[in-house]
C-alpha cells in the first residue's frame, strides 16, 4: 500500500488547549498567584472570638480555614442540587 494521508477523523478531539481552555488556566493560575500573595502579606498573630471560644492564631491558618469550609460547603450544596435536578428529569418509560 502507499503511504497517502488519511482524512482527519472528525471524531477525535484536537489535541491541544482551546482558547478558552487557556484563558481560564491563566485566570486560575493569576489568582492563585494573588491569593498566596495575600496570605505571605497576613501572617500575624490575631485573637478570635466565637462562640465562648477564645484563641490566638495566624491570620494565614485563618484565612486557609475559611476557604477550606467554604469550599467543602459549596461542593456539597453543589452535589445536592445535581442530584436533586436528575431526580426530577422526567425519564422515558423503560420497554
């Protein structure tokens, strides 16, 4: 057989990033940059207060805490909403 190229297969993803691809891991990656930025700028001590709890910590642990829980919370209202919405599709019946 001879060596002619094939048609490219419509099928197959292009290899690569897409534009959007990198403008959203340049977005990601400049606010990581500003977020670690933030917290080298934030290490003192700070007193809180909740509840009847009284205690000293770095603002950093703080700060990462907070972003930790808000985290965790968002993805778990997140995984309940999905699964919320897929119960009510209505679904074919089944033959």
């Amino acid at each position: 057989m001879e060596n002619t190229p094939s048609a490219p297969n419509l099928n197959q993803p292009k290899a690569g990033l897409t534009t959007w691809q990198k403008i959203r891991l340049g977005t990601v990656a400049a606010l990581v940059v500003l977020w670690i930025v933030f917290l080298l700028q934030n290490t003192e001590q700070t007193q809180v207060s909740f509840l009847w709890f009284t205690f000293t910590t770095s603002r950093i642990l703080l700060l990462l805490g907070t972003l930790v829980i808000g985290a965790i919370l968002g993805a778990f209202l997140t995984y309940r909403l999905c699964v919320k919405n897929r119960k009510s599709q209505t679904r074919p019946p089944a033959f």
